[in-house]
C-alpha cells in the first residue's frame, strides 16, 4: 500500500518491486531494481527513506525517520533501521535494530538479533554481534554479497508471475 503523508507521495521507481502487502508512507523513495517485500513498513513522516537501487526491506521489516539504504544493501526480515545509513553490499541480520546516527559500512554485516547503538560506525567488511554490537571478525565472503543480487531476481519473478487469488 503506497500513501501520502501531509502532501508527500512515495516515489518508487518502475523496475522496483513493492509487494502490495507493504506499507509505505509519505517521503520514500524506492529505487531501481530495489525490493520491498510483505509486511514491511517505510514510514517517512519524519524524514526521508531511501532504498537505494537494487536494495531490497525483507519481510516485517520497518524503516522510519531518515533511513538509508545504499546499492544492495540487505534489510532481514523483522529488522529496523531508525534514523540510520546500511551500506553498499551491507546486510541487517533478521530480528537486528540499527539505531539513530548509526552508520553500518559498505560490505558490513549485523548479525541476527544484534542491536547497533546510536551513533555506532560499523566498519566496513566487519561483522558485528550482540547488544550492543560489537565487532567479531572482518569478512570477505562473496554468498553474502551476492544476497541483493539474488532479490533482484526474485523480485522480478514476484513481479512476473505472482497472482493475487482472493
């Protein structure tokens, strides 16, 4: 469900895929190739969103007040970005929270359930753990990668071939 917000209508590129279950509100921008998927909530009321192009907002995941998500950066499912920046190639573990003014670097992953403090720098090509996250290990692991570019596949077959049937 896409709406406005005092005014202000999402923007969502045309080789982007919103699944029609999502909720997105007001100041968004959703770009190519990028992926937001079902039960997902981008509520720009506050500040802008922006999925950057090829990103892609697992399932129930929620984004709110100046979130940013870099080129094929991954949000996993039930995760929250609040007021933060997730980096080129970077990866939110499902159930993690990445807190105001954090910035996740390009390449970084948040490990499942992981809690990013407010104004945390993660670096880049590190893998962080806990709460708070801290760093464990630098990582050069390209299945990782390759995660985003895997939901731009799937999104374009979502788009293709999936039917509602109510």
């Amino acid at each position: 469900m896409l709406r406005s917000f005092d005014g202000t209508e999402p923007q969502v590129a045309d080789s982007a895929y919103v699944d029609e279950a999502a909720v997105v509100i007001g100041d968004v921008l959703v770009e190519a190739e990028a992926s937001v998927w079902p039960n997902t909530t981008l509520r720009g009321d506050h500040g802008r969103i922006v999925v950057g192009e090829g990103a892609n907002v697992q399932d129930n995941a929620v984004l709110h007040e100046d979130a940013t998500l870099e080129s094929y950066a991954t949000v996993g499912h039930s995760a929250i970005v609040h007021d933060a920046t997730v980096g080129e190639r970077a990866l939110v573990g499902m159930n993690a929270t990445v807190l105001d003014g954090a910035r996740v670097g390009e390449g970084a992953v948040v490990a499942a359930g992981s809690v990013v403090t407010e104004g945390t720098e993660v670096p880049p090509s590190t893998l962080v753990a806990g709460a708070p996250a801290e760093p464990k290990t630098e990582i050069d692991d390209p299945h990782l990668e390759a995660t985003a570019d895997r939901y731009v596949e799937l999104s374009r077959r979502y788009a293709e071939s999936s039917e509602r049937l109510d």
